[in-house]
C-alpha cells in the first residue's frame, strides 16, 4: 500500500469542502433575500389585518389551531378557511355560531363572544394570511 493519502490532500479538501459550502450558503442566502419581495404582501396588512393578528394572539386561537402548518393540531388549519368558505361572511358565521355552553361530550370551539368588528378584523386577517405567497402550502384546501 503506498501512502497515496497525505497530509496536504487532507487539507486541500478540508479548505476546498469549506470554500465551497460557504459559497452554497452565500448564494442561497442572496437567493432567499431576491425571493423575499415577490412573496411578500405587505402592503396587505391594514389596521385591521393588524388588530385581527392582535385578537388572534390574545386569544390563543393557536392553542388549538395551525395557522400554515404551525400550532396545535386540535382543530382545523386556518391558513387556508378564507378559501374554504370562500370569503369573510362564512368564517364570520361559523365563529358567531358557536355554542355557548360547548357541544355535549368533546372539546369544542369555544364561543368568544366578538363584536361585529372584532369578527371583521379576525376575518381580515385570515383573508390576509390566505393571499400569502407560501408556495402553495398547505397543500389541499381541507382544514
Ligand atoms: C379550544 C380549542 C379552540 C380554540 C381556542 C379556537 N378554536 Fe376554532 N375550532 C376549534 C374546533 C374543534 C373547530 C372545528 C369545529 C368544531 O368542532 O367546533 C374549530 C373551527 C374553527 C373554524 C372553522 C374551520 C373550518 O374549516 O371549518 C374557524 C374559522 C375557527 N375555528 C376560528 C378560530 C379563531 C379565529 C379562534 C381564536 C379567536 C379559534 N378558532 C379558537 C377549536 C378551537
């Protein structure tokens, strides 16, 4: 066996491997930062998609709801309900609807008794975040 494997070999693929990945890294990086305007709808976010976000959060709606794959899978993902019931009024109704005193024998919805804007603001923001570039996730439209 000769000793084909030295010492500098060992080396020139140690810096080679690293040059290279660092570059990989910097090119993907400046990819995601071009990508980033044509994905971004920001000039979406009203007042009210904001105050939607607010009672969003505040009410933990998350704890029990995915919002684009993140959260608890307690209920349906709500990434995409804007689609599903195609447009504000259903979403409006069906949170308005929801059982006071809960449905018999399992862990429902709860009934958050909204005002009619802050209903308008929450749907707002469900509409915001379907308009969102997430290139195509999730993937089907059911919850
Ligand atoms: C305690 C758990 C829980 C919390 C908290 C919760 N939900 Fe729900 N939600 C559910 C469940 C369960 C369903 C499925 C229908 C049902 O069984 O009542 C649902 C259904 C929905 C739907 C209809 C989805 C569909 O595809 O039919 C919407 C819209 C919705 N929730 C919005 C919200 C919003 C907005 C909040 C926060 C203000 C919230 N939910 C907080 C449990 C919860």
């Amino acid at each position: 066996m000769s000793q084909a494997f030295t010492k500098a070999m060992a080396r020139n693929i140690f810096y080679g491997g690293s040059v290279f990945f660092i570059l990989l890294f910097l090119a993907l990086t400046f990819d995601t930062h071009n990508a980033w305007p044509q994905r971004d709808n920001h000039e979406a976010i009203t007042e009210k998609v904001s105050e939607g976000k607010r009672l969003w959060e505040e009410n933990n709606c998350i704890g029990c709801h995915t919002l684009l794959g993140e959260g608890a899978y307690f209920a349906p993902e709500l990434g995409n309900v804007f689609k599903r019931y195609g447009g504000k009024d259903g979403i409006k109704a069906f949170i308005m609807s929801r059982p006071k005193e809960g449905v018999p024998g399992r862990r429902s919805m709860p009934q958050f008794n909204f005002s009619d804007a802050e209903l308008d603001a929450i749907a707002e923001f469900l509409e915001y975040v379907s308009g969102m570039n997430t290139a195509n996730w999730p993937p089907n439209i059911q919850g």
